[in-house]
C-alpha cells in the first residue's frame, strides 16, 4: 500500500460496540494507520472508555458538548496527517476487514473518492432490513444524482474514503447527517472523479442502537438544495 491511512471513528453513545470497533480497525490491513476517535459527549459510558485508551497510533478527542456526526468528522479532518481518509463508524454496521478492497481504486485507478455501496451487489452480506429506509436512502441518492449527474447508488453510506488533499479543498459546515450530501455536492461541483465499491453491511435496529431519523432525510434534501446552489 503506497499511501498513508488516517482512519476518522465519530463516535456517540456507542458503549456496547466501541472497543469491539476499535479492535477491528487495528487489527485490519493496511496495518499502519492512524487511528482518529472523535467522541460527541457520549454520556452512556462511552467517553469513560476512550478516557482509558493508550494505544500506539490512536488519538482520542472529546466534544464538551453534543453537535452530532458530522461535527465529529469535521473534528477528526482538522488532525489526520495522511494521504488517504476512511470514514469509519463506531458501531459495527460496516467491517474494516473491507479496507484494502475500497482502498484498491486508489491503487489502480485515478480515484479521487471512493464510496463502499451497500446496493450495488457482490459484498458477502446485507441484512435484510427497514423498508422505508431503504426508499429512503434510494431517494436521497437519486435527488442528489440529479444535481450532481453522477450514477451513485448509495450516496448516504457510511463507508466514505477520501485523498486529504481532495476533502482538503472544501469547507464543510454541517454538524449533524447532513454533512453526507454536503460532502457529496461540494466535492461534485469540483469535479473530483467517484469511484462505488461493493460491501457488506449489517444494519442495526434502533433497540440495537440505530439513530439516523426520518427527520434527517428531510435535513439531507435540503443540503443537497443548499450545497448545489449555495455554498
């Protein structure tokens, strides 16, 4: 692997999976990689748990307030310090063992930014899950294609990989999962080239600790309204 991995890890309220996804990500090639775990004012023992991390090429930062996910990842891209950035999010609904087949475009295209699809096909696994998230996300990227002309098919995933240079030259402004379109726009009207990868997902329920909202899509079309038109 030629270049550098800086992994950026939000994380809220993730006690039941955190250390679990930490440990993946250590453990999943390319092995050296910087670790960035940004934690949003967990109050259900989360926080107490990255208090207590010391490990080699793991950061651990603290909001002293709640802002929401894309806040933390805005957070995290003020210090990562290598070539390329993977999203990677504290539950266990996306598997770091998938690293080297989304950072292959990379390696072998002229990639810019790669997204892992959870709808294209050929990842080992998708849960079987909520419908109406489902139109949802199909929707969201749908509107977005049409203003980006892009043939994404998952532009709201979770698994989002960028070179820092390219996520570099935008200034991100959400604070919440509005910062998914956000990125999406700017880094289109850029002109940067996407690259979608299969991949394997094992979404959560909200008992199991799924927090996205039927609210958030409403807050997602307006980005993508605001971001293509605005800045």
């Amino acid at each position: 692997m030629k270049n550098k991995i800086s992994v950026i890890i939000p994380c809220y309220n993730e006690n039941n999976t955190i250390l679990h996804v930490i440990d993946r990500v250590i453990s999943a090639e390319p092995i050296d990689k910087e670790i960035i775990i940004v934690d949003d004012c967990s109050d259900d023992g989360s926080r107490e748990k990255l208090i207590n991390i010391q490990l080699k090429n793991v950061k651990v930062f603290f909001h002293k307030k709640n802002y929401g996910k894309g806040k933390s990842i805005r957070t995290g891209l003020e210090r990562v310090s290598n070539d390329v950035i993977i999203i990677q999010d504290s539950d266990l609904e996306y598997d770091p063992k998938e690293y080297l087949k989304l950072l292959k475009p990379f390696e072998e295209t002229n990639a810019d930014i790669v997204y892992g699809s959870r709808f294209m096909g050929g990842g080992d696994y998708v849960r079987v899950h909520f419908f109406w998230h489902y139109v949802a996300n199909k929707l969201l990227t749908y509107l977005s294609n049409i203003f980006t002309n892009l043939n994404m098919t998952d532009m709201e995933t979770g698994f989002k990989l960028f070179k820092k240079k390219v996520i570099d030259s935008i200034q991100l402004k959400e604070n919440g999962f509005g910062i998914e379109p956000e990125i999406t726009i700017k880094l289109a009207k850029k002109k940067f080239k996407f690259y979608e990868v299969p991949i394997s997902y094992k979404g959560r329920s909200y008992d199991e600790g799924k927090k996205i909202k039927f609210k958030d899509a409403f807050r997602a079309v307006y980005c993508i309204f605001k971001y293509k038109f605005f800045n």
